[in-house]
C-alpha cells in the first residue's frame, strides 16, 4: 500500500492514523525555522497545524487529497489557516527561491524520486533558508514498527549528505528512538534526523 489510493485508504477513517500531536523532532527545532515553510508530504496536517499556531504560514503538499481534507478540517479545529497543494512529489517543482524553510517529516521516496526532487528543495530555499527532516532508516526495515518495506524507500547518512552535499550541515544524527504517533508510528524505530542551511 504505497501508491496514492493506498495513502487515500489509509486516510479514509475518523481517526488521525499518525495523531493530532506533531512530530517530537520538529518541535525540538522550530525555533530554527523561518517563514513560509513547505511542508513535503504533509498527510493529514498535524506538524502543518502545529507551526501554524506557532505563527508560520506553512504550504502542505501531499499526494492524497483525502490525506489534506483532514488537515483542513485539523486546522479549523484549531483555529489556524495552513494552505493545502494535492501533488505527486515525483512531478511537483516548488517555486524557487521561495521558502524560508522545507520540512520532510516521514516522508519516503524512491531514489528516482529524491534524484529529482531534493536539488528543487534546495533551490526553493532563499539562502539562508533551512531544510530539516526526520525519517527512517535502512536499519528499520526489519522492524514492524513503521516506515516503507522497500529499502530503496529508507535513508542512510550517506544518501542524505550526498543529495545535500552542497547544503551546510547543523545537524545529522542517525539513532534508535521511541515514534509514537498515533497507530502508524509503534515504537522503537531507527531514524535520521537531518538539519541543514542554504549557502549563500
Ligand atoms: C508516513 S506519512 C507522513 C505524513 C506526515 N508528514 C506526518 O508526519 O504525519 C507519508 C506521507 O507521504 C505521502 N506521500 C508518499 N509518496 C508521495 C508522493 N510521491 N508524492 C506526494 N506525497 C507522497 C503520503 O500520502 C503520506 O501522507
């Protein structure tokens, strides 16, 4: 279940399938982050809302459309505006120069889909301007805890620096850490966490 109608499926219910509350990294860092912010792979809209409150105007982007309905309806719960943009990441060129920040919270792709996707971030980025991601390792794929079952899915230090190699490191930590986030994060997972800047 990795296409679009599998993510709409996923979706379909009441309940929030990775929760309401946002992700544990980005709300250790966005103090770092600057206005607008993109957000690849939003889903249902629970880290969008949460900078929102916090005064960003973030721009959600997601593949499934019922995916950033619910995040609509998550941000008129919580009295916040996020803009919402249903496209597939394997054809989407955000705006250039436009962001003060891109986060990728969980978000997986294939190599063929990073190749053409991560030179655009960094371009969408104004210099000076902040990618920060949090997602699972190669080193998480035989836990039953979360994240793609394809390896080429899963990240390593190694093709994350390389993708960015021209971005200036703040962060980069490989670990095993408790994701807890509503029924599609479980438990003890191996994640990447990466912050970096723009030069320039
Ligand atoms: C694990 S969920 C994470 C959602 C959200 N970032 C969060 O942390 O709650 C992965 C998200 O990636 C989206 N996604 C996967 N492949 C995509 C693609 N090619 N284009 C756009 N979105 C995609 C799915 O629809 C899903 O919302």
């Amino acid at each position: 279940m990795t296409g679009k109608s599998g993510w709409d499926e996923r979706y379909s219910g009441n309940e929030y399938h990775y929760g309401t509350e946002p992700n544990a990294f980005l709300v250790e860092h966005y103090g770092l982050l600057q206005n607008p912010v993109l957000s690849l792979s939003e889903g249902e809209g629970r880290n969008a809302v949460f900078l929102a409150t916090k005064g960003f105007q973030v721009l959600g982007v997601d593949f499934s459309e019922i995916g950033l309905h619910k995040a609509q309806e998550l941000a008129l719960a919580n009295k916040v505006a996020i803009q919402t943009t249903v496209a597939d990441m394997a054809n989407y060129t955000p705006e250039p120069n436009k962001y003060g920040s891109v986060i990728s919270i969980f978000a997986h792709y294939t190599s063929a889909i990073r190749k053409r996707l991560y030179p655009l971030v960094e371009q969408a980025l104004k210099p000076g301007g902040i990618f920060l991601l949090e997602a699972y390792t190669e080193a998480q794929l035989p836990r039953s805890t979360g994240g793609p079952k394809e390896i080429d899915k899963l990240l390593t230090a190694d093709k994350l620096t390389r993708d960015f190699s021209a971005m200036e490191t703040i962060l980069l930590k490989e670990m095993d850490r408790e994701v807890h986030e509503g029924d599609g994060h479980t438990g003890l997972g191996s994640v990447i966490q990466f912050i970096a800047r723009r030069k320039g």
